[in-house]
C-alpha cells in the first residue's frame, strides 16, 4: 500500500542561502526500501508525494520547487518532468531539484527512482544518473589521466541529432614519496582518496576529505587483499609501488570529476580517533538533527563526541562520557559547533552552524567509523 505524505512549504520573507560547505535542517524524511532521503519545498506548495518500495512520485505545480538529497550519495533518476526543469549534483550527498516554473500550464508529475548505485561526478537533466565515464586517451606513468562527461541536453526535433559532449582531462599522481596511516592529514591523503575513490568497490564511501580516517583504511585494506599484499591499512613502500603500477597504467582506470563537487577538509586531528565498542550503531547516521531533537541518534550522536576532548557535550554530569542523554540540547548543540569547526565544516554565522546535516553526518562518519 502507497503511503500519501502532503508538504504544504509555506512563503517566507528571507530566502535560505546555502553555503556549499554548510549544512541546512531539511523538511521531511522519506524511505525507499534501505534508503533515506531528505526532502524539501522552497516556494509555493508540493501537491502530494506518494512512496512506493524502490521510487516515490511528486505531484509539483506551477512555480513549485521540491529538493531530494541522499545523505549516502545514491544515484537517482527522474521521469514524468520537462529535462530542462530537473538538476543533479553530486557531492557530499546526490542532491536533486526539480523546479516548475510559473509559465508552466499543467502540473508535473515527477517519479523519482533510487538505486544501490552510488553517484561519482556531477550531472543533470530528468533522466540523468551521476555515474563516471572513461576516456581511451593514454596516460603517462607515475599518475592516472581521467576524464569526465558533461552532457548537454539535446533539443527535440523531427530528425536525430548527435548529443556533444565537453570533455575535461585532469591528472591525479599517482606515485608517493612519504609512507600515509590512519590519523595521517595532508594533501597526498586526498590524492589517495581520489584515487581508490575510482573503484566502488575498493571505497564505496568514496569520501575526499584530505583525512585518513577508518573508512580509508577499510579502502586500503581491500586495495592490499586484491593485488596480495599483507592487509595492514598503511600506505608502506608495497602497496605505494602498487597504487603507482595500478593507477599509472594507461586506461586502466575509470574517470573522476575534474572539479571535484566534494570539498577538500583539512582538519587537525588527532592520530587515531577511539570510538569505544559500546557505541551501538557506529557513525552512521540516515538523518538530519538539531536543537529539539531526541531519540536514540542523540545519544549515539552525544557518545562519539564525547570519545574526543576537543568536542565533548560535558566534562561531568548530564552529558559527560557515560552520562548520555536522548535529547539534543544547548550543550549538544555546543558540542556539534565544536566538532564542525574543528574539522573546518561551518563557523559560527554560517547556516547549518550546530546542526548535524549532510555534510557534518559524512565527516562524523569518516573520523569515527563507517560501521551501522
């Protein structure tokens, strides 16, 4: 059976503006099947949204706009909508706008699909999905040439026309001079990163943020155990000739962005963050939370801060390390602030400063464990 949710977003006075390194409080959560999305209206009204187990549909009328983020970065494609009123961006989180002009006569009837896929690089149009491409040009040894696709929507006419496409080469080295571990933050990290980001497989997380957390190394072990190296998690000398073999070879690796839409983080961290095994759950968290907020996520949410001196919720009492509550208050909230400008995500005066959004649920995810 269809469950029916109704948005009515109302008109406001101010606009919200959205950095592109800040985190905003989203308006509806929706499930489809083993995944969250976060959904929002920012002018006019949404007529309904109906939620089906792989895809949901958004009746959007004239001069309605509706945004879908997926805080895992699953690729989602549209159908039902004019192309041109559909984008698709691929960054932290797979975020989705559809936006129905006034001049529109009918309303538009936009079916939504999700799939396991993850999104690797920026696109658009209704039915576009984030998804690398490869090119057949050579690269040079010591570094990896890749490429990425922008298509450009074509126009409808009687006979068939060819689609072009713009076509940007960059070139990620792939040789390092130094050894890298866990804790380890710097620029060759997110080269790394880049790099193993190309297969799925190896980093599904597919996070660049300049900081060798566990989900790296989780990456780097998979990396060792497919070319028979001693599964340690650390860059040495073998695996820093192997990454060079494997990324260097020419059109042995699919593309990356050129213009990666993930920000590069270059936090001060300590060595290895310690997340203590009775944190039930991990680091992963399928929803957005702020001041007012209560439930279980709180208190997880309140047990990995507290696992860092830098960001605990209290020093004793209410809060403190074994003391966690399910309620997400001021001292929470000074806790998340803590934790977003220690790893560069939002300052005070920024929006999303203290709210646990996208961009703070990956870096939470990245520096304590991608474990659910």
């Amino acid at each position: 059976m269809y469950k029916y949710i109704y948005l009515v977003i109302a008109i406001i006075a101010v606009p919200i503006v959205v950095g592109a390194t800040n985190d905003v409080s989203l308006a509806e959560n929706v499930v489809i099947g083993d995944y969250n999305l976060t959904v929002s209206g920012s002018t006019a009204s949404i007529d309904s949204i109906v939620v089906d187990t792989s895809s949901f549909s958004v009746i959007v009328s004239a001069g309605s706009s509706i945004h879908v983020d997926s805080a895992m970065r699953k690729v989602m494609t549209v159908s039902g909508v004019t192309s041109s009123y559909v984008t698709q961006q691929c960054g932290l989180t797979n975020s989705l706008v559809i936006t129905v002009p006034d001049s529109e006569t009918e309303t538009q009837t936009a079916v939504i699909t999700v799939s396991s896929d993850y999104c690797t690089s920026q696109s658009s149009g209704s039915g576009s999905s984030n998804t690398s491409s490869s090119s057949s040009g050579a690269s040079s040894s010591g570094g990896s040439t890749v490429t990425t696709s922008t298509p450009i929507p074509a126009t409808l006419v009687a006979t068939p026309m060819v689609t072009p496409t713009v076509i940007t080469q960059i070139r990620i080295q792939s040789t390092f001079s130094t050894d890298l571990s866990r804790g380890t933050t710097n620029s060759d990290v997110t080269r790394l990163q880049q790099l193993l980001a190309q297969d799925q497989v190896l980093y599904p997380e597919g996070l660049v943020t300049g900081y060798f957390g566990p989900a790296t190394e989780r990456a780097v072990k998979r990396f060792q155990a497919k070319y028979g190296i001693d599964q340690v998690g650390r860059v040495g000398p073998a695996t820093r000739a192997k990454l060079g073999v494997v990324f260097g070879t020419s059109g042995a690796t699919p593309a990356i962005p050129a213009t990666p839409a993930i920000p590069t983080v270059t936090p001060a961290v300590p060595a290895t963050p310690a997340v203590p095994a009775t944190v039930s759950g991990g680091a992963f968290f399928a929803q957005n939370m702020s001041k007012g907020a209560s439930g279980d996520d709180v208190k997880r949410l309140q047990q990995l801060l507290n696992t860092d001196a830098d960001t605990k919720v209290a020093v004793d009492g209410v809060g403190s390390l074994g003391n966690e509550t399910t309620s997400f208050g001021s001292l929470t909230e000074k806790a998340v602030q803590k934790f977003q400008v220690k790893y560069k995500i939002a300052k005070e005066g920024d929006s999303g400063y203290g709210t646990v959004g996208p961009m703070t649920r990956a870096m939470l995810q990245e520096v304590f464990g991608a474990t659910r």
